[in-house]
C-alpha cells in the first residue's frame, strides 16, 4: 500500500495518484498534467549507503523530494563491478537494496524510479539479457507497487543507434509489461540521451513511455532545448531522468544562469526531472560536500554548491 497521507499532510502520491502518460504529457490519476521534482543517486554500486529508508524520509520532509532515481550501473566503474558482470551475490545485494527504497518510497508516499543505468556498456543489447533477468524478478516482486518508473537503458552513447535501441526496447518492455501491464516506462536516446528528436521520427508503439533528455547547463543549451521540442512536437513525452547544474562531465563550472532557462523551461513544459547525483564525490554535480562523512541529515555545511542550489530551488 502507498501511502496517500502522512503526518497530517496528503503526500505527492495522494495527490497524483498512479500515472499514466497521455497526449505526450506525463499525466496523474486524473488526466492532469504532473511533473515530479526530485534526486537520482549516483552509482549504486559505490555510493548505497545514501539509498535508505532513513535518509529518503529526510530528503522527501526537509527538501520536498517527490521522486527518487535509483542508479544501478549495469557494467564496472569506478573499479566497481555493476549488475552484468558483479557476482551472483552481488546482484541480489543490488536487487534487494532497490527494493527496501522501493518499499520505502510506498510508505513516504512518493515516487521511485528504477534506473539500469547503461553507461560504459553504450549499447543497451550489450547486457539486454541480464536487463531481461532484472526487470522480470524485481517486476514480479515489487510489481504490485504502483508509485515505480522503470527507465529500461539510461544514456545509449558512442555509436549506437536509435535502432538498436528501439530494438531493445521491443525485447525489454514486454517483460516489465508482463508483469506490470499498465507500467510507465522511460526509454533513453541516443548521444547520450540527448537525440530525443531521432526517436520522434520512428518512435515505439506501447502506451505509457517517455523518452529520456539529460541535460548538463554549461553544456547543453539552447540547442538541446530545441530538439526536446521537436520530439515533443512529434508527440513524444519527456522526463529528464538525470541533468545537472555544472557541464556534461560532472564537472567543471556551475552555470546557474542556463540552469535558470532549464528549469523555467521544464516548469513551463511540465517536463519531470531528477537532479544528478546524491554522493561526496569530488566533482561539481555532486551534491554533498566531499569532506562530508554523514549519509542523512544534512546541514548546510554537509551540501556542495549544487547541493545549496537544490535545496533553494525546491523550495521555490
């Protein structure tokens, strides 16, 4: 059971309900337009002690989180296994990490995104068969959920093409939709999801799918923005499952001016988004300071720049 009410107050779930997307807009139980704000994790894999019960309470009470993406990196980084090439134990330590937050974003009343985050491996058929163990067990244990996103393939780089996408896609959502047959789903685009308008000129034919932008502002401007409205005037709904506020390496200056234009345009457009990433990593899109030891309850002093920057902005 989802939790509609808590402490005295309707929570984002009570007040949306279960989605669904239609007309290419993301929509909530009554057909309203919803647009959810919230955080995605870093890699799962090296930063898990963020992903608890304890610590998503204190993001959703004191910074208003509506949303939280779960990053489970498919293949090795940062000298760390992920789901396709980690150990047998491995993945079930990674399989029931990602159902406790599921668990505990029904008792919050907020949503929760399940990301195979595809990074390294650039073509999501590289792992599609471990994609296809993956969705299949936790759809079939946390199906029942009705606050889950499934994002099937997060950022499809290098030389891989809409249709080799689109073709995993055809391979993957069958599975989820098995088990969950009125899911919303998120597919991601090419270029590092940013080639949202290819898929708009041959896009999937299920219902409830969204296509994935990411966007870093000192990076992707104006031009980004564009090809987002292409797609969207194609018919194609949108969530950005991953942006940030400095450039596209995680790194590097803040751009709080384009960041502005981001996020007045999602506003406007009613486009969801998570904010990248929750971790002390030494790089700029991470929103705790490195020197930071705790793993909830942040103060000021515990935030990075981009983590005062978050903090500021939901409170808008």
């Amino acid at each position: 059971m989802i939790a509609t009410t808590r402490n005295g107050k309707t929570t984002v779930y009570g007040r949306n309900g279960k989605l669904s997307v239609k007309n290419g807009q993301l929509v909530n139980e009554k057909g309203e337009p919803c647009m959810l704000r919230g955080i995605s994790t870093h890699n799962l894999n090296t930063f898990p002690e963020y992903a608890t019960k304890e610590n998503m309470q204190f993001m959703t009470d004191n910074w208003g989180m509506e949303i939280f993406r779960l990053a489970m990196y498919t293949a090795e980084a940062d000298d760390c296994k992920g789901y396709s090439d980690g150990s047998e134990a491995h993945r079930e330590e990674l399989e029931a990490l990602i159902g406790s937050c599921i668990e505990a974003a029904a008792e919050l009343g907020i949503y929760v995104m399940v990301d195979w985050h595809i990074l390294f491996d650039a073509d999501p058929n590289t792992n599609k068969e471990w994609a296809i163990r993956f969705f299949h067990r936790i759809t079939k244990k946390y199906g029942a959920y009705g606050n889950i996103i499934y994002e099937i393939c997060n950022e499809p780089n290098l030389d891989t093409t809409w249709a080799q996408v689109k073709s995993y896609a055809e391979e993957v959502i069958p599975v989820i939709r098995t088990n969950v047959p009125d899911s919303v789903i998120v597919v991601g685009t090419p270029k590092w999801s940013q080639d949202v308008d290819l898929a708009a000129q041959d896009p999937l034919t299920y219902p409830n799918l969204l296509y994935t932008v990411h966007f870093y502002a000192a990076t992707h401007t104006q031009w980004l923005r564009d090809k987002t409205d292409a797609a969207r005037e194609a018919g194609l709904a949108v969530f950005v499952t991953e942006y940030g506020i400095c450039d596209a390496s995680g790194n590097g200056v803040i751009d709080e001016e384009e960041t502005r234009r981001w996020t007045d345009y999602m506003k406007e457009n009613r486009i969801s988004h998570c904010l990248w990433n929750l971790s002390n990593k030494a790089e700029s899109s991470a929103m705790l300071a490195p020197e930071c030891k705790k793993t909830t309850g942040f103060a000021d002093e515990d935030l990075s720049p981009c983590g005062k920057w978050f903090v500021a902005y939901m409170s808008e």
